[in-house]
C-alpha cells in the first residue's frame, strides 16, 4: 500500500512546483503616476509615454507589451483601419479617456490626455501636449 503513495506524492509535488513557478514567472506592468515632463513635440511625447507598450515604431512591439492582456495596437495602421482616412477626433477620444475601445478592455492603457491635464500646471500646455501628439500619430501612418 505504501508503493502506492510515493508516486501519487511525487506527482502530486511536481504538480505543485510547476503550478507555482508558472505563477513566479508572470509578468506584470507596474502602473506608476506620471511625472512632470518637458516634452512639448509629438514624437518625444510619444516616446516618454507611449512606446513602452506601443514601441517605438508605434507598431505595438514595447518592451511591455508581453505582460499586457491584449496586445496594443498598431498606430501606425489608424488611418488604413478606418477607410484610409486618420480622425483626429477618434484618437483624441481615446487619448482622452472618452471612447470605448475594446482593445484597451478593462483600461490598461493610461488615459495620457488626463494625465497631460493633471502633471501640467496650464491647460493650454496640456491641451498642445495632446494635439502635439495627435499629430504625430498622424504623420506616422502607413501609406
């Protein structure tokens, strides 16, 4: 009887082991306040807060993009996506925080357009901030 519990233990371990190392090994994006920044162009903008998901091509490769539940999207292929035609107004809703986007899901992205808003001391900066970027995302569009 007692040959039969020694694997059923073993088994029952290594189950465990496995179980928790896959655990150990999940990645998670830190979520952090943002911080001030100098950055008035689109593309520094871009860089400092968007590239680590979207990468710095835009095409969704960031360093952490692997730890994201949904892979971010291709900003490069706005304007492709929606009739070759890039709308300010959608990317601006989304900046923002105002449009649903099923690709952001439960709102992983950081809502950057409030946050230009809260680190900014002046409306305006924060609001030249997000057409600043919004006008980057438009130069870098697919042909």
């Amino acid at each position: 009887m007692k040959r039969i519990y020694i694997p059923v233990y073993l088994v029952l371990m290594l189950a465990f082991v496995l179980c928790f190392s896959t655990m150990a090994q999940e990645k998670k994006v830190k979520s952090v306040a943002p911080v001030g920044t100098g950055a008035i162009d689109g593309k520094s903008l871009f860089e400092e807060f968007c590239a680590v998901c979207h990468g710095k091509d835009a095409r969704g490769g960031g360093p952490a993009s692997s730890a994201l539940k949904a892979a971010p999207g291709d900003l490069t292929q706005l304007a492709h996506r929606n009739k070759g035609r890039f709308s300010e107004s959608k990317v601006m809703a989304v900046l923002n925080g105002d449009a649903p986007s099923s690709a952001h899901g439960n709102r992983e992205m950081p809502v950057w357009g409030r946050a230009f808003n809260d680190i900014s001391s002046n409306l305006s900066v924060a609001q030249g901030r997000k057409h600043a970027l919004v006008n980057y995302l438009e130069e870098i569009q697919a042909k």
